[in-house]
C-alpha cells in the first residue's frame, strides 16, 4: 500500500501488520548504505526473511491514523526490527537470489 498518498481525516479502516510496514521502511534504508544490490528482488527478499524472523502485529485502524500509529510502533520496535533487517540483508547480500 502507498501509505504517503493517504490524508489524515481518511476514515476509511484498514488492517496492517505494522511489523511490515517498519521493516519495509528499515529495508528502503538499510540497503542503500550496504554495498549491495538494491533491486526490487533482493529488498523484497530481505524483507521476507526479516518478517519471518519477527512476530506478527496486526492491528485495524483509519488510514488517517495510520502514520500516527506507526510512528509510536516504531519507537516500541525499532530495536528488534533493526537487528533482523540488518540480519536479513547480510543474508541476501551473501546469497543474491538471481
Ligand atoms: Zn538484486
């Protein structure tokens, strides 16, 4: 899902796996300072490795307070997240899938 196109009054419910939007984004950051490839195959492969790697955490809630919510997950999880991306990533760097 495109979270940035989503305005603050949007009512409209949805159910994320916030662990999946964090290590997503951790993922998009993470990778471009490896000296590694980046492409749409080893970031999405490195994201599947992390997210098996950690809990599931599902939660339903407005688009509107989407940001918001992921925001105070973020400072919960960022520690955890951190470590199986940056684990995930050696993974993929070490094996590229293609
Ligand atoms: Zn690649």
């Amino acid at each position: 899902m495109n979270i940035e196109k989503i305005t603050r009054d949007d009512e409209s419910m949805v159910l994320v796996n916030v662990l999946e939007e964090l290590v997503r984004e951790k993922v998009d950051s993470a990778i471009k300072s490896l000296d590694m490839c980046s492409c749409e195959k080893c970031r999405l492969n490195a994201c599947a490795i992390a997210l098996n790697a950690l809990p599931a955490k599902y939660v339903t809630t407005t688009k509107g307070a989407l940001m918001a919510l992921l925001a105070a997950s973020n400072l919960e999880y960022q520690t955890s997240v951190q470590v199986e991306v940056i684990k995930a990533l050696n993974v993929v760097k070490e094996n590229p899938m293609h």
